[in-house]
C-alpha cells in the first residue's frame, strides 16, 4: 500500500493509517533519537569527565533513569486533567531539549588525585607506546606509575629514595578528583530537567496516538507498533552517532547531536501544519489561570528532582559500604539514599498490599487474577533491571574490558554497543509478531507467564554467554565484541518475548476500580528496576584512578563474576516462573 493512498470513502492515510500517525511517528523517532543518545553517553561522561568512582556513578545514573521512568505517571495525570496531551508534549520536548543542552557545558574537567596518609596527591594520566592508559602519582621526589594488583593494593613503582611506600593496601588509599561544585550543579541540574520534561512528553504523545482510532478500530494494534517503531530507529541513530561525535569532537558535540534531535522533535510538533488540529486538545473547562499554574509546579518539580539526583550521588558510598560491611539487608536499605528508601517502600507496600485487599474485597477469582498481576509486575523488575544495564554496567564493561576492534582499523564507542538491541529490535519484531500469530492459530502460542519466563531465561543467558567469551580474552584481558552482540541478541529475544505483553496484560488482570493504580504500580516497577539496575552496577565497581582502570585483569574478573551471579539467578527465576505458570494461567480465567 503507498505511504499517500485513500481509503473507499476518500480519506487519506499513512501505510492505511490516519495520516497523524506520520507526524507523531517521527516526532517520537527524534526524541528516542534524543534521550537513547544521551543515555549512551551519560555513564561515560559521569566515570570520564567528572571522574566519579563506580559506585558513584551507578548510584546516579540509576536515580537518574529511576525517575525519567517514575514522572511519566505524573505527567499522565496531569495531561487528562488540565493541560492537554499536546502542550504537555510541547512543554516536555522545551526541557528536555534545554536539559541536553546543559549537559553540553560540563566545565574544566575533573582533575584526579590520589589520597594517601592525610595526603593528597596529583595524578597524570598518559599513554604508553602501545595504546594502554598509565596513570602516574606526581610528588616532590619523582612521577610514580600505579600499577593495580590482584589483592586490591596498589604498587608505586619508581626511582629509589620516595617518600611514599612502594606498595599500599587496599584501603589505605583513595582515588578522587577535584571538581568544580558549579559545573557538579549544572550536571544535576540538566539531569533534572530531562526528568520533568520525559514526564510531560513520554506519556502523551502515546495518548494522542490512541485518540486516532475510533474504539473497535482494528487497526489500533498495528498502528502502536508503527509508532514504537520509530523509538527503535531513532535510537539506532543516535546510539551510533552521539558516542562517534563525543569521541571525534568532545562531549560538548554528543549531547549537542542529542539536544539537536529534541530540538527536531519539538519543532514537528510545534510547526504541524494542523495536521493534529482536534487531537491532544486541552479541557475544555480548564482555564489558562490553570495551566499557568501547572507550568510553575513543573519549574518547581526542577529542583525536586535536582535534591533527589544530589542525594543519590552524595549517598552512594555510603551504601555500598553499608552492602560490604554485612550489615545486613535493614542495614544496606537504611544507607540508601532518600529516593531508594522511597522506592523500596513504596514497591513493597503495593507487591504486599494490594493482593491482602483484593482478598478482602474482591471475589476469589479477582483474587487470584490480582495474584497473577503482582507476580508478573515482580517478574518484570527482575527482567528491566538487568536488561536496563545496557546504559551503565555493560557500557562500563564494553569500555574497560572489550575489544571493540570491527576492522578497517576502526573501533566501536563503547556507547554504541547499546545500538546491537535496536538494531536487533527492528530486524526480529516482525518475525516475532508473525510466530506468535502462527502459534496462536494452532494453538500452541505460549501463555503470558511462559512467556515472561523465556524473558528471564534469555537475559540470564545472555550475561553467561560472556561470561563464557571471557575464556577467550586477550592479553589486555578484554572480551571479544561478538560475545557482547550475542548478549544483546538474547536480551532483545527476551524483550520481545515480555515488553509487548506487559502492561497491557497487568490492565486486564486488574480490579476494574484499581486499574489506574495497577498502572501506576506498573510504572513503579519499571523505575524500581532502573534503580536496582543502578545498585548493580555499583557492586560491579572496579579501581579506577583518572577514569582509567588500576587492574585490567581484576576489572574483568569482577564484571564476570557478577555477571555470572545474576545470570544464574535470572535463569533460576525464570525456570521457577515456568514451573508455577500452569498454576498462573489457571488463575488469570482466560484472560488472553
């Protein structure tokens, strides 16, 4: 069918689709293009020009993406009731756009220092004849280059006569930097507003999508899944780019490109021609007084989100240490940052509470369709938190411990391993669309906890697959890139086997007075996992003086034994999850 025909009646569409799905396909295709590029960048650029230790790091990036996926639930809500799907949109793509710009001004860069004995000392960062980095401790009698060792203790080694020990402990010295607390702030800052703005845009340029179809209109499905598409696109583009343009120009350029595409994405909404005249409109009986009211909150909500992101960043050590300590779990959850501990309870409530009300309120088979739900919103954070590491652990782990050599003499930005699951996503979707339609007319089409456990199954696995390439590393101890496009091959399966599936399934199960709440749970279970996500990546953490690794050998051995360790758990969930499905499908009563 051509992108312009008509349909019998004279109407114009979009490959037999309403022509706005066009202009909102692309205006999605460029924010994607957007927030997947920054993302590509964000864990680098925190570890490498702010040179933030790992459990800093991943104890921000996981509050950072934490919330991006908790504001849409506010934006939503706010959208229906007084501003409108498209200001809300407009308004999110202003912020964040202006988000990505700030993270183009980081500043000086952070110098590194390394403490020792009340000490503080310069370091220099080089590199040797062969390519590999050389960190250096600059002091009155001489440059000492830091060589990592097994035990976690460091050995200094130069000229004779220093006033420092040849080797040092582990814990008897630090590796930090000097930053610049204004361009810290202005880190956060724009961190803050790409969380407000992707709660005002996220979730209503998906509403206006849906306003397209006339309820019973079968083309509602296939449309949403044009739509998507186009998040996969834009994210292969800017996951391939924004890290080459980092790395050719600086990191200024990468969140430039980004901020670029937001700015794209605001101006085909802005300027649509009246393509979507009638769609996304405001409440009618919502005056401007109000809306006035709503851009303010939303200002307000600004620094908000910038105390949370600072509290996380501020607290990360301290539950990490809390974690190695053996505190225990009531030890480790009272050293977590204000945001974790308000995750946490609420997740815990709601996985707890709302299955003991249906049970009181609700008639049996209710009960046991809650059941079902909840079990399913808890599979699903086991799912995304390990899946959402693609942005901070294995992005980490593609840097410090992967060759990423694809010839020509050409070498892959560890950012832009994150495009193998795009690029994965959009070559398997049909093919995947097309079995389950096939199964299904014989009948054999697994049931949505079966499907949910090959999810888990396939991300476990795909973590043991480098695991098992670590054998072949090579003598910088760095795994081949293969064993890491195999992993995203078998997360991208999984995804497909549980993303599509997902909320609409937990809508379905629900109590019909609790369907909003359910949706809210939802969304909190996708933020609850970006931030355990977060929390994983800081027990991955490995030495690292200047944003350069001290032990290549050590960094690998600690990626793979806690890739190992969730793999296996996941594939255990997973194969406990297959068992207890018959029981599940029996209480979801038909329920497709």
């Amino acid at each position: 069918m051509a992108s312009n025909s008509t349909t019998g009646a004279g109407e114009k569409t979009w490959f037999g689709h309403p022509p706005q799905l066009a202009r909102l396909f692309t205006t999605e295709m460029w924010e994607r293009f957007g927030y997947y590029g920054m993302r590509a960048l964000l864990a680098l650029y925190l570890a490498q020009w702010f040179l933030f230790d790992d459990q800093t790091t991943g104890g921000l990036y996981g509050a950072f993406t934490s919330l991006v996926y908790l504001t849409p639930l506010f934006g939503g809500l706010i959208a229906d009731r007084l501003l409108g799907a498209k200001r809300s949109v407009k308004f999110g793509a202003i912020i964040m756009c202006l988000g990505y710009l700030g993270l183009c001004f980081g500043g000086e860069q952070a110098k590194p220092v390394f403490n020792h004995a009340g000490q503080s000392y310069e370091v220099q960062v080089s590199k040797d004849a062969a390519g590999k980095s050389v960190q250096s401790v600059v002091t009155t009698a001489g440059t000492y280059a830091i060589k990592g060792n097994d035990d976690g203790s460091v050995t200094l080694q130069g000229s004779d006569g220093s006033v420092l020990p040849q080797t040092i402990a582990k814990g008897e010295f630090k590796a930090d930097a000097e930053r610049n607390p204004f361009w810290v702030s202005i880190m956060l800052l724009s961190l803050s507003l790409v969380v407000v703005g992707n709660g005002f845009f996220k979730p209503n340029i998906s509403t206006i999508v849906g306003t397209l179809y006339a309820p019973g209109d079968r083309r509602r499905d296939a449309g949403f899944t044009i739509f998507y598409m186009g998040i996969n696109l834009g994210s292969i583009g800017s996951q391939i780019f924004a890290p080459l343009f980092a790395q050719w120009f600086g990191w200024w350029a990468g969140f430039g490109l980004v901020a670029v595409g937001m700015a794209i994405a605001w101006g085909l909404f802005q300027f649509d021609g009246g393509r979507l005249k009638g769609y996304g409109e405001p409440p009618a009986d919502v005056g401007e007084k109000s809306r006035f009211y709503v851009y303010l909150g939303a200002l307000a909500a600004i620094p908000v989100a910038w105390f949370l992101l600072n509290n996380a960043m501020l607290s990360a050590q301290a539950a990490h240490a809390a974690a190695g300590e053996g505190t225990g779990i009531l030890g480790y959850l009272a050293a977590l940052p204000l945001l974790g501990k308000v995750l946490f309870g609420l997740f815990v409530a709601a996985v707890i509470g709302i299955p003991v009300w249906a049970a009181r309120v609700g008639t049996r088979e209710e009960f046991e369709k809650m059941v079902v739900a909840i079990v399913l919103v808890v599979m699903s954070v086991v799912f995304w938190t390990l899946f959402e590491l693609a942005g901070s652990a294995l992005t980490l782990f593609a840097e410090r411990s992967t060759d990423r050599h694809i010839g020509f003499g050409m070498d892959m930005p560890a950012g832009s391993v994150q495009a193998f699951n795009p690029i994965f996503i959009v070559l398997l979707a049909p093919l995947f669309a097309g079995l389950w339609v096939k199964l299904a007319k014989r009948n054999f089409e697994p049931s949505i906890p079966v499907k949910f456990s090959f999810a888990l199954v396939l991300v476990g696995l795909g973590f043991l697959v480098v695991v098992f390439g670590a054998q072949f590393a090579d003598s910088q101890f760095r795994v081949g890139i293969i064993w890491l496009a195999l992993l995203y091959l078998l997360h991208s399966i999984g995804e497909l086997c549980l993303s599509p599936v997902g909320l609409s399934m937990i809508t379905k199960l629900s109590i019909a007075r609790i369907v909003g709440m359910m949706m809210g749970v939802w969304f909190l279970a996708t933020s609850m996992a970006n931030y355990v996500g977060g929390m994983i990546t800081q027990f991955a953490s490995v030495e690292t003086v200047g944003g350069e690794v001290t032990n290549p050998k050590m960094a690998l051995d600690t990626y793979i034994g806690v890739f190992q360790t969730i793999g296996l758990w996941a594939i255990g969930i997973g194969i406990f999850l297959f068992v207890i499905s018959p029981l599940l499908k029996r209480w979801m009563h038909g329920v497709q």
